[in-house]
C-alpha cells in the first residue's frame, strides 16, 4: 500500500508544491492548514508520516509535535518538521520537540521525499528478535556483536550504546542533548562536544575501505543514522 502523508501547512504555494510532488512519488497524501484541521485528520486515520510546518496560525507546529509525542497511538508517528532559513536554535529545539527530522525552506520536493523515504524505514528496523539490522550493518543485542557486510566491529561500551540507540531508530536525527541523555544518562554531567569524540570512533571503527558513511551530520543539531538523505 502507498504510504499514506498528512501535509500539515498553511502556505498554499508549498502545500501545492508538496502535494503534487508527492503523488507523483507514489505516496497518498491528506492536507491540513492548521491544528485544528491536523487534530481532525489525525484522529481520522493515522498516516505513515507527517510533514508539519513550523509557522501555523494558532497551534504552532512545535506544540502540535508535542501533543503528537504525547497520544499514544501517534507516539511513533514519524514526524518531519518544515523551518524557515536561519533559525538553528529552532531546529534544535524542533527536534527535542520529538520531530524525527527538519526539512529547511526553501526545499526542493526531492530532499522532502529523500527524508521521508528515510523516516519510513525506521517502521521495521528489527529483522529478528534481539537483532537490530540496518543497510549492512547488523547488531545482536543479546550476543553484543556488531557485524557489517559479514565484517566483525568491534566498538568501545558507549560507542556500542550510541550505535544500538542510532539502529533503534534509523533516519531519525537526535541532539546531542537527546544522544548524551540516553546514552550516557541524565544525571552525569557530560560536556556536549563528548558525543562528537565518540561519533568520530564509531564512524572509524563502522566505515571500512570504500563503504558509505551510514551517520548523518545535521550541522548545529545533531546525527542520524541514515544513507537516504543528503548531506
Ligand atoms: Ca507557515
């Protein structure tokens, strides 16, 4: 089955652009022009995944990622996050908002669907149980093992922990705030730049001769495990 978008946004020239774009890429899509209509649809039929524009009027796009996060059945619900240029703190705080990605205006249709391909794929991630699998890369929960295309990894306790957090959930971008709280844990006091360090070894020790580089950097936000998208 197509999968089915909500595009939540209120300018009609990008809701035009979106819609047309993504019919012809294969997704069902619903429109909503603000909360109260995205409410509505919500409550409706649930979608794959939702592009939601920051700037709404009424309930802003912010908000309604938090009551999305907070309704049980939406709590997965993949949600790409639509900024205007220049406003990185906003970013940040979009995805600590709990949106999985940000798409920055003006975009072209191809990054959105890039994105969206990539949010999607976190829906089924597990290939067994205790077993976490993701392009090449796989991780045996039970076992501790990491292997790409058949190749041992061996990584250190908190790159294994930041790799096992990534795989959870691939194509969603977390802060480093969000990455150092579940990995290292809210109460230790670990200075941000830590998380990079230990990105770094982990993009070493997972990036053999010639393979793709599967972490994303979101420049002044974050990282995402992710091939689809650019960047
Ligand atoms: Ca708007």
């Amino acid at each position: 089955m197509e999968p089915y978008i909500l595009i939540i946004e209120d300018e009609p020239g990008i809701v035009e652009l979106l819609d047309y774009n993504l019919k012809a890429a294969g997704f069902e899509t619903a429109v909503a022009h603000d909360g109260d209509e995205a409410e509505l649809a919500l409550s409706e039929r649930t979608p794959d995944a939702v592009l939601l524009d920051w700037m709404l009027p009424g309930v802003s796009g912010i908000e309604l990622c938090r009551r999305i996060r907070k309704r049980p059945e939406t709590r997965s619900l993949p949600v790409i996050m639509l900024t205007a240029r220049g406003e990185e703190a906003d970013r940040v705080r979009g995805l600590d908002s709990g949106a999985d990605d940000y798409v920055t205006k003006p975009f072209s249709p191809a990054e959105v669907i890039a994105r969206l391909r990539a949010v999607l794929r976190r829906s089924r991630p597990a290939t067994a149980e205790n077993t976490l699998a993701y392009e090449n890369v796989t991780l045996d929960q039970a076992a501790h093992k990491v292997e790409r295309a058949g190749r041992r990894i061996h990584l250190g306790p908190t790159e294994y922990r930041l790799l096992s957090h990534f795989m959870e959930r691939p194509g969603r971008v977390f802060t480093r705030e969000q990455l150092l709280d579940a990995v290292w844990g809210q109460d230790i006091y670990v200075e941000t730049r830590t998380v990079d360090v230990h990105i770094r070894r982990l993009r070493k020790a997972l990036n053999g001769e010639g393979e793709r580089d599967l972490i994303r950097t979101v420049r002044s936000a974050g990282y995402a495990m992710d091939m689809d998208a650019p960047g």
